[in-house]
C-alpha cells in the first residue's frame, strides 16, 4: 500500500492535490501518469500541471486554456510536443498556448523536462513537456467521465478502445462549459472588468452574463499491424472553443479552432543491436479570431475589429535506436514549417485594416544524438543537436534571419546506495525569436527584425533519497541566458530586445509515510530572475514572470483500497521583486486551502467529491508583464486576474 501511496502523490501535492498521479521520476525530468484517469476538476492541462510540479507555475488567463511557466520561462523558451507533435499555438497573446490544444482527459502521461535536456525536440531552450495521449488497445474497453462544478460547470466525455491483431482504434470525445466563475469577493470575470478598468475595456450589459467558454474536443488513433514488429499509427485530434472570454484581455476569442494529424511507422527490433526505427509526419493548424465585439469600445464602429490569426505547423522526424554492447545510443532528423499570419477587420465594414502578423515563415532542420551508458554506480548521458532555422517575412516587406546552433549537455547520476543518489547536469540550447518578437504590427512595427537567437546554459544538481520512511528530491539549477529576448516598455516601435540575464533556484518534493495509510507531502519552489543590466531609459533589473517563494503541505488518507481522502494547503510568499517598470505590480502573499475525496465503489465505478479554495480567499496569482497585451485600469496598472473564489465540483467515472 506505501507503493500505491508514494506513486500518486509523491511529487508536489498542491491546489487540487492529487489529481495527477505519479510514475517513478528519473533525475532529470518527472513523469505524470494517468492523466486523464485523475483530471477531475477540468481539462485544462495547465491547471493539472501547475498543481502537480513544482517547477511548473500556471499564468491565468481564463477559465479555460491557461498557460505554464517553467522555472520562469514561458512561450517560445519552452516546447510542448504531443505525441511527438511540435505545438504552436496563433494567438500572439497568448488565449491559444500549446497545452490548450490537447485535454488532459486525453492524455496518458506527461514528460516535464526541467532545463536544456532534450536534444530530440526543437526549441527546448530551458525545459518542455512531452505529452503522450491515449493508445488504442485490443481488448474491448471504454469509459464515460461526468464533471459538475459550481458556476455551471459541465463536463462529459467517453472513451472506447478495441481491435484484434490486425488494427487497433481508439476514439474519445468530450464536451465543457462554464459560466463566469467568482473571485473570493463574489465577483464575476465581468464586474473585475468593470469595478477596475477603463470604460471602454468593460462588458456591454447584454454580454456581463455570458458563458465563459465552451470547448469540445475529439480525438481518433488506428494502429495497423503492418508485418512482425511493425506498425502505421495514424492520428487526429480536433478541437472547437466558442465564445472564450479573456477578461483582463482587450479582446476576447470568437472561437478557437485546431487540428492535429500525424501519421507514424514504427519497426522494432530490426536486428541485434538496432532495436527501432520511427519515422513521423505531422501536421497542425489553428484559426483563431479575437474582437472587442463583446466590449464598450465596440459600440464605436471604428474599435469594433478583430484580430484573425492563423498558424500551421508540420514536420517530419526520423529516429532511431541501438544496443552497442553497454551503450544506448539515438541518432536522429528533425525539419519542421512554421507559417503565423494575422490580419485586423472592421466588424462592421468589413474592411481590412492591415497585419498583425506580415505572413512570417519559420524553417527548421536539425540533427541530434543521445548516448547513455552506466558505469557502476555511475549512469551517464550526453546529447547534442545541431539546429539551422531562418526566420523570414513571407511578403519580404522585412529582412529575414539565418540562425544556426549547437546545443549540447551531460546529465549524470550516481548511486551512492540503493536508496540515495545524486546527480549533476550541465547542458546548453538555442532558441531563435518567432514571427512576434521579429514582425509584429500594431499601428507600426512593434518586433524586432534583428534579433539574435537565445542561448541558455545551465547548471542543475541535486540529491534523491527513497526509503521506507520517506522519500525525497531536492534540486538547485543556475541559468544563464544569453541574447535573452525581453520587451522594453519605454519603446513604441520595435520593443523587443536581446539582454543577459541569470535565473536559478531550487525545488524540493517529499513524501513522508507516517504508517500505511496515511502520507504527509510537502513540497517546495524558489526561483530568482535578474538582468544583467537595466534596459535602456530603465534602473530595475528584476526579471519578469519569477514566482516567489511558494510551498504546499498535503496530508493523505488513504481509508479503503483505492479510496483517498486529501486535505492540503499551498502557500506564496508576498510577490515584492517585480519588474514594475515593464508593467508588473507587487502581489500579496496568500494559502489557500482544499479538501477531496475520492471514493472507488467498485472496480467498474468511483467518484470525487471536492471543494477548492475552502476559506474563499480572494488572491491573484498571474502577474502583469507587458509581454501580454491587458487592459488598463483607473489607475493606469494593468487588470490583475483574480483566482476562482470557494469551489464545489464532483466528478463521476464508470468503466466498462
């Protein structure tokens, strides 16, 4: 039973503590298992991340289809990759990020890879996510998940999975909605808007009540037995948003639409020492439309515009894996297309009023390789990847850029005993600026053409301990960053600027087993971000989006065999070092506390009951860098985001 325990809750139970449950971590990334078993509040993946490691933060931007930092790095600083699936997604501000193209209700596991770690994937400058959904089994077998939550939340979704030795399919689907959610203070996302902000960014009365959002989302998977060891594995997965509403945003999404194919053949253990060979096509696109539409600005016909954006993302990649004698050894391909492109309309002539986006074109071709061998007690793994990207106005109304790179990194771990380990890792990866930081309009150029791309080298260190009492991980990292893109609020034209800068900190995650059936977690982060320099016409050199000090102690009781009761606390420290002259502001301090349990009646049928932020604290915790495009208040600051205020929810799952 101490197994059971240690496996779902071992890592960092925070805000709806453990709704993801965890596989054994290797020393360089953690793996979160049976996602969509234990997504039981929403299908929002970036709330199921940021409440299960510590080194991932949420930045709220809704109710749905919120984005994550690692370690203080977000956008183009981290990957997210689906099935082996680059993720782009259109929005330049951000209602759109990757993790929102997929639910967590259809994914199996998720690899959170924490520093420069993974030359097998594009653009992991300083950490990334690895997403594996769902796979069709032979065995005839389904499920039906039901959610209800306080504010109308609604959730309904099913599986089935079946085939014989020929072909195997898959198919899941699902559907969520939610009115506005309240703050502590009983307020809607509306009356934030409108106790704070200027008139013009306010609701118009007939929308102060509207839906919040409703999205629904389908995927689909055949694996086809082609010859012995070998396999065609195609995929889609659709997803459709109406009506999202981004509060603090000048805008709000019309819809949001996106669509992700891949088609994979796979051939394994073609002989001795070469054990496979994966070749992958995939393709994505997304049509996303933001307006002020719902907005008071709208009632002037020359502010009732939208903001339409569309971006495509294919590649192909090509792997493959050996046994040399005591090594293991990948060698690797990998070239990727990436088109952005945006346009502002009049909603009510029509008429085009330019581009956001000048049709930007993202190349990308590479090579990599990772080998691993242990000696002893001593495991060791080096990688490296070389990357040539150009990145280039499709229309040529500006220059296009040449970037090449060569990352490379060695992660070791040594066993001190069966039950204690330390481990070390230096590593360093590229990034090159995107069709925003380079072409961005908005009444004039707002990018910044002569970028150069972003170099992190890092440092990571740490001591991993398991036993019968308790386990353990703490880990330190030191970041350097190199060319480090960032915005200067000073600038109206090309605000974008490469600056140096240092990040580091550390993350601590223990699980305490006070007898069988009860286990006490405690969890950790701390990051620090500073600038080598001041911008220009600036004296602050606090690096923007690094979260404070914050923790979480969790206490788990677990009653009956697969039956689990959990009450747990998450704590931040009072957010004081911002970045105040790009548009941050200093935050209050906050905990909050949550209550669940989860019942298992029998194999075949169980259920959550729950309630988040039990004392109804009213708390933000997103800041306000102007790296986002928010709306201003009386005040001239920029509209915090409160957090959702006391919440009810149940969810229930039947098997079959």
């Amino acid at each position: 039973m101490k197994k059971i325990i240690s496996l779902s809750l071992l890592v960092f139970s925070s805000l709806y503590a453990s709704e993801i449950e965890l596989a054994p971590i290797s020393v360089e990334s953690t793996t979160l298992t049976e996602v969509a078993q234990n997504a039981q509040t929403s299908a929002d993946v970036a709330e199921a991340l940021s409440d299960s490691v510590p080194a991932i933060d949420m930045n709220r931007r809704s109710g749905i289809a919120n984005d994550v930092f690692i370690r203080g790095q977000k956008r183009d600083n981290i990957s997210v990759e689906v099935d082996g699936t680059k993720v782009y997604g259109a929005c330049p501000n951000r209602m759109d990020p990757p993790v929102s193209h997929i639910l967590a209700s259809q994914i199996n596991t998720i690899e959170v890879i924490e520093g420069p770690y993974d030359v097998t994937t594009y653009g992991n400058l300083s950490g990334g996510l690895k997403i594996t959904t769902k796979k069709p089994t032979k065995e005839l077998q389904g499920k039906i998940n039901i959610g209800f939550g306080a504010w109308n939340y609604k959730k309904f979704g099913a599986t089935v999975s079946g085939g014989n030795d020929l072909i195997r399919v898959l198919v899941t689907a699902s559907t969520q909605s939610s009115d506005q959610y309240h703050d502590g203070n009983g307020d809607n996302l509306a009356q934030q808007v409108k106790k704070k902000a200027i008139t013009g960014n306010q609701y118009q009365a007939q929308y102060e009540n509207m839906q919040a959002y409703k999205k629904n989302s389908m995927m689909a998977k055949a694996f086809v037995t082609t010859a012995k060891n070998q396999e065609l594995r195609l995929s889609v997965t659709a997803n459709r948003s109406d009506n999202v509403m981004y509060p603090n945003s000048p805008m709000d999404a019309i819809y949001d639409d996106s669509n992700i194919y891949s088609i994979a053949y796979n051939i394994d253990n073609i002989f001795d020492k070469y054990k496979n060979i994966n070749l992958e096509y995939y393709y994505s696109d997304v049509d996303h439309p933001m307006s002020t539409e719902y907005r008071i600005s709208a009632l002037t016909a020359a502010n009732n515009k939208t903001n339409h954006m569309w971006t495509t993302m294919q590649g192909v990649k090509l792997k493959n894996s050996f046994d040399i004698n005591t090594y293991k050894l990948l060698v690797g391909v990998d070239g990727s297309r990436r088109t952005w492109r945006g346009e502002y309309v009049n909603n009510v002539s029509g008429a085009i009023l330019g581009n956001s986006i000048d049709h930007a074109l993202t190349k990308n071709s590479a090579l990599f390789t990772k080998i691993e061998k242990s000696y002893g007690a001593l495991h060791v793994k080096v990688g490296a990847r070389y990357d040539h990207s150009t990145v280039g106005d499709d229309n040529n109304a500006h220059q296009s850029n040449t970037y090449n790179g060569l990352g490379a990194n060695i992660f070791t771990s040594y066993a001190l005993s069966a039950q204690n380990k330390l481990f070390v890792g230096v590593g360093q990866a590229y990034r090159v600026p995107d069709g925003r930081e380079l072409y961005f309009l908005k009444g004039g150029l707002l990018g910044t053409p002569t970028l150069d791309q972003t170099r992190n080298t890092e440092v990571d260190a740490g001591f991993e301990t398991d036993n019968d009492l308790f386990k353990l991980k703490l880990k330190g990292f030191y970041s350097k960053l190199h060319n480090y893109i960032y915005i200067n609020a000073n600038k109206t034209s090309q605000i974008f600027e490469n600056i140096d800068a240092t990040i580091y900190g550390a993350e601590l995650s223990s699980s305490y087993y006070i007898n069988d059936d009860i286990t006490l977690d405690v969890g950790a982060s701390y990051k620090r971000g500073k600038k080598d320099h001041a911008l220009s016409g600036q004296t602050n050199t606090n690096l923007a989006d690094i979260v404070p000090l914050e923790g979480t102690i969790a206490l788990n009781y677990e009653y009956a065999n697969n039956s689990i009761a959990t009450i747990d606390t998450k704590m931040r420290k009072r957010w004081n070092k911002v970045d105040d002259e790009n548009g941050e502001q200093v935050l209050a301090g906050w905990a909050v506390l949550n209550a669940k349990v989860k019942h298992a009646v029998n194999k075949k049928f169980d259920f959550t009951l729950g309630v988040n932020n039990m004392l109804n604290k009213t708390y933000a915790q997103s800041n306000t860098y102007i790296d986002l495009t928010l709306v201003t208040t009386g005040d001239g600051e920029k509209l915090l985001l409160n957090e959702p205020g006391r919440y009810f929810y149940t969810n229930l799952d039947f098997k079959f």
